[in-house]
C-alpha cells in the first residue's frame, strides 16, 4: 500500500488520538527531529492506539528525505 502526502492546503490529520497532522510532523524535522523516535517523543504520535504509526512514520521517512534532499543541494553561483 502506498500513502499519499498532500503537504499543500488543509493539513491531514494522522494521530486522531493526540491531534497530530502531517504538517506538524514535517515541522517537527525541520527543527531537527531526524528519527521517528525522536518525533513520537515530541509530539506523542502513535503512543495511545498506535493505528497511525504506519503512517506516520512513512511521513517522517519523505520529510527527512526531503530535508536531505535540500541541504544537499549545490548553491547557485
């Protein structure tokens, strides 16, 4: 099965329990959170039902990606 991330418009909400979205996941990386560890920790996802762990994780895969991605990335000149 593969997911879906639409990052642009109305955030998605993937922990129910702890009201936790798509959005503030990639924020949580962006401010440095490289592990799903280190986000469920912070943002609690995935600690009470555990139904979106899945889901959550493979956003915090594509948005550590992506933030690899930009710091790689060679500066225009």
């Amino acid at each position: 099965m593969q997911i879906v991330v639409i990052r642009e418009g109305t955030p998605m909400y993937v922990c129910l329990c702890q009201g936790v979205t798509d959005k503030q996941i990639h924020a949580e990386v962006e401010r440095g959170a490289d592990t799903w560890k280190e986000v469920r920790e912070n943002l609690g996802v995935a600690k009470q039902c555990g139904r979106c762990g899945q889901c959550a994780k493979g956003i915090v895969r594509e948005a550590v990606a992506e933030k690899h991605a930009v710091a790689t990335l060679p500066l225009a000149v």
